[in-house]
C-alpha cells in the first residue's frame, strides 16, 4: 500500500489530520492520515455516486 501516491485537499494542507485518496488499478483507496494503516477501498462510481449523495444533502436524513 505504501506504493500508492496518497493525495488530500489542499483545503487541509496545514492540518494534521484528513482523508487521504489514492487512485490505483483496482481503484480508490481511502484513508485517515492519522490511522494511515486503516484502508477503505472504493470504485470512481461509487465514490462520485457518494460525493453526490453528499453535495446535494442525501444523506442528510440519515442518523
């Protein structure tokens, strides 16, 4: 996992701790830079399907 290019915002380019995404062959990885060993793995489509669902408040019903 180490190989991959990690990438956050430059939003939280001062900040200790963000989400971090990698694009590789078999998709996207996910992480928190403060547990960088914790891993989620993800399509694009599910991801954009996700950022969707958040942007436009999907999910905002949910608890």
């Amino acid at each position: 996992m180490s190989l991959l290019n990690w990438r956050k915002s430059t939003f939280s380019e001062n900040q200790a701790n963000c989400v971090e995404l990698a694009a590789a062959h078999d998709g996207i990885h996910m992480r928190e830079s403060d547990e960088p060993d914790t891993v989620l793995h993800t399509t694009p489509a599910t991801l954009r399907s996700f950022i969707r669902a958040v942007k436009t408040g999907g999910l905002d019903h949910t608890t």
